[in-house]
C-alpha cells in the first residue's frame, strides 16, 4: 500500500503525527479510489485524538492556513492541488427525528462502524508503526472486486440512522455502475419514508449525482423498484405503466425516458439538457387521451411539460433562472425537429426553429435525437438519414438568413417615427408582419427589404408616413 502514498504530505502527515505521539489514518473515498484507479484530490484524515487540533499543526509545519469547523469537530486544508480534511475518530447514535447525530470520542473502530459503506469504511495506516497498512474490518476490498455496496453494520439500522445514506446507496451504484446488496435493497425499502426527514437541498444534490453519472437509468430504476421515486419525485414515477384498449397500447414513458436520458449521456455531460431528457414527457400523464379507431394521444404535452417545468424545479430546489428556462425551452421545442425529421424540410419551418431556439439549437437537436427510441431498424435508418438533412438545413439557412438569435431590422420606434404614432396595436401589428414575412422567406432579412414592406403594410392599415 505504501506505493498509494506516494504524494510527499502523507510522509509529512506521518511524521508529525510521531512527533506527536498520535494515531493517524487516511480514510474514506480516498483509500477506495486508490483501489478503483480513480485519481482524488480529496483526502480524509482520521486522528484517535483532536482533528482540528492536529490540523492546526499540520498547518503551522505547511505554512498553511486552516479552517477549522467547531460545529461539525473538522478542519480543512488546501496544499497543492489537496483538499485535506481532517476529523477526529467518534462513534455516533441517532435519534428517530432527526438525521443529526449525538458524538461522542471514539476509537478507529468506532469511526469505521460509522460509515456508510464498506468501500468507504477502509483505512490505511499513517503512522510509522503501521505506514501504508490497509485496515479493512468489513472487507471493503472484496465489495470493490464484486462491485457491491454493502454496509458495514445492519442495513436498516445504517439507513433509519441517516437517510441520506439511502440515496447515496443508489448514487454510489449508479456512478461506479456497482451492485446493492439484497439487504441493503429491502433496508431502503422498508426505511423510504425516513427520507422526509432530509432536506429537499440534499436530495436534490444526490438526484444531481445520479445524473451526472454515466449511466443514470441504473440509478433511476433503484430509485423506482425501491419506492424512492414515488416519493422525491412522485412525477416522475408517474410516467410508469402502460395501458390497453380495444388493442391498442401506448409505450411506457418511464422506461422510454430512461432511455433517453441515457442516449443525452453518450452525447453531452451538461445536467440541464439531462434534466431536459428527463422532463421531456413528463406530461404525458395529464395529456394521454384515447382515441377510438386510432390509439392513445398525447396532443400538447410539450406546451403543458414545458410550463409544469418551473413548478418542478421549485419543489425540487433547483435554481429559477436561466437553467430552468432552458430546460423550459427544450421541452418546449422538443417535438420540432422530429416533425421536420419525418416530413419535406422547408426553410420556413427551418427558419422558425432557429428562431425560437437560437444558441440552443445544437442542444436542442441532441436531445431529438436521443428521443428516437424505436426498435424498428427501417425507421431508425429514416430518422437518420431525415435528420443529417435537418442538420444541413439548419445549417445552410442561418449561412444565409441569419435568424439565429435574430434581432428585427425594424423596431417598433421605428415604425412610430415613420408613421408619426404612438406605441398602440398598430406598431405591434406591423412588427408581427415584419417578422412573419421574413421568417416564411416573402422579403429579405435586412432593414431595405423590412423597411419597405413596412410601408407598404402601413399604406394598407390607414397610415402614412410622415417622412
């Protein structure tokens, strides 16, 4: 193990801690990403004594300012390019109502009974007696070998304690594409409604995680099959089932949802265009219709989904600003590009897409296509093939027209100071005729073009122009 310790700090950490005459350990998400080639840049210090008071000195040796938190009996660091944290070892217990624990000083065995996992619960020694010794009371090692997330103590008593730890079970699983144990399973079944205890900011900050991970759906199916969906996101689980009639069914949302979400992921690592593919059908639920001789509809679920966008991100504490619009925006537009995918591609239907879209048509397109999830391999290959010929329209129209983020040549002063008016419907008619005739491609977009057609409009309403 000694060859994991390489960086000069644990042999200073080390020294110091002889010095001293003080136990020392690095532990934690450190220890396990040395077994998983991971590199980390966060390193957790256990000491048998005052964390904070060893931090201290670590800190005078490094000419280093320390952080110290008294609240939470820690003290943080940065040498280098580290993030160095140290703590010293407790033993904990809970009470039923809260996730706050009451600490009391404890030995390193103490400390590792603690953790919330096995791979998370392995220690390596740093003093000189033991440097570079792995302590690995729960087998922590093996659970890496199998890709298993166990927990060190009973399951149900690990998750009753903190609830949080019932999120970080699947997050763990999704990010490391691991396993959950059996028991760790039915804990978090049985133990789900102990996450209302949590924080809406922390259950949020996890959802993230699972998103970012590589392969979110592994996440979001143990969130589902555990009932924990059903209750931090009662939405989402809702797009679950599907539903026959007369014959006729319609696809499973959920399903078709994580299958989007996990094609964004091959393309793009940005959370709100993840976000965006989760949230894409979310209202499907309150559009589905059945219709007789045709099958079931979900007429405007993107007007619906897209509005239903900033009531979800409230609930779920995620931010109310440009973030949210965008997803708004994406699911919004989401169904455009696959209409002009399956029909004759015209420049205004292009010219209005890139209109509406702007800078956020590429990741508008992403998500499109990650939204075709046929099995049918002819209309895979059609939707493909339609699509490149989207991508080249988009792209030979804005080379020529220029609409993306496109600003009217003529604005409503304009209008006014040629017709001598006040602001009124007239300027906003007019304006609307502007628009509409250069996006269908009847004049030009430039203001010699705009500028004529506006009189021309003017001379038809009644007005004239005073210049």
């Amino acid at each position: 193990m000694k060859q994991h310790l390489s960086h000069p700090i644990f042999t200073t950490i080390s020294k110091l801690a002889d010095d001293n005459h003080t136990q020392v350990f690095v532990i934690g998400g450190f220890v396990r990403d040395v077994f998983l080639n991971r590199p980390s840049k966060d390193i957790d210090i256990l000491v048998i004594g005052n964390g904070p008071a060893f931090a201290e000195k670590v800190g005078q040796h490094l000419k280093t300012p320390v952080a110290v938190f008294k609240n939470f009996g820690t003290a943080m660091l940065k040498h280098q390019d580290l993030e160095i944290e140290f703590v010293g070892a407790r033993k904990e217990s809970y009470r039923a109502n809260s996730r706050k624990p009451i600490v009391e000083d404890g030995t390193l065995a103490d400390d590792q009974n603690r953790r919330d996992f096995t791979i998370n619960a392995m220690a390596i020694g740093l003093s000189e007696k033991n440097y570079g010794q792995l302590i690995d009371p729960f087998g922590g090692i093996n659970h890496l070998q199998n890709k298993l997330i166990k927990t060190p103590l009973a399951a149900h008593i690990t998750f009753s304690d903190d609830p949080l730890r019932m999120l970080r079970a699947i997050r763990f699983a999704s990010q490391l594409n691991f396993t959950i144990d059996n028991e760790a399973i039915e804990a978090i079944k049985n133990n789900k409604e102990r996450i209302k205890i949590v924080s809406k900011e922390r259950i949020t900050d996890e959802l993230n995680k699972i998103i970012l991970s590589p392969k979110p759906s592994i996440g979001f199916n143990y969130l589902f099959d555990t009932g924990m969906l059903h209750l931090i996101f009662p939405l989402m689980a809702g797009l679950y089932g599907v539903e026959t009639i007369n014959g006729k069914s319609h696809k499973d949302n959920f399903y078709h949802t994580l299958e989007v979400l996990d094609n964004i992921c091959n393309t793009s690592d940005d959370l709100w265009l993840r976000w965006a593919a989760i949230l894409h059908d979310i209202a499907k639920p309150a559009t589905k219709r059945y219709e007789a001789g045709h099958g079931f509809t979900f007429h405007g679920h993107e007007d619906k989904g897209a509005r239903m966008v900033p009531k979800i991100f409230d609930a779920l504490k995620l931010p109310l600003n440009e973030k949210m619009r965008f997803v708004q925006k994406m699911v919004q537009l989401h169904l455009r590009p696959i209409v002009l995918a399956q029909e004759i591609v015209t420049d205004s239907a292009v010219r209005r897409l890139l209109f509406e879209a702007g800078d956020d048509i590429e990741a508008l397109m992403k998500l499109c296509q990650a939204d075709i999830t046929t099995k049918n391999e002819y209309k895979i290959k059609k939707y493909r093939n339609n699509f490149e010929l989207v991508k080249q329209k988009l792209k030979d129209v804005e080379e020529r027209d220029q609409i993306r983020n496109w600003q009217p040549p003529i604005t409503g002063q304009d209008i006014m100071q040629t017709f001598g008016i006040k602001a009124g419907k007239e300027v906003g008619i007019i304006k609307n005729q502007i628009r509409e005739a250069i996006l269908e491609g009847e004049i030009s977009n430039n203001h010699a073009a705009a500028f004529a057609f506006m009189l021309k409009k003017g001379e038809e309403i009644g007005l004239i122009s005073v210049l």
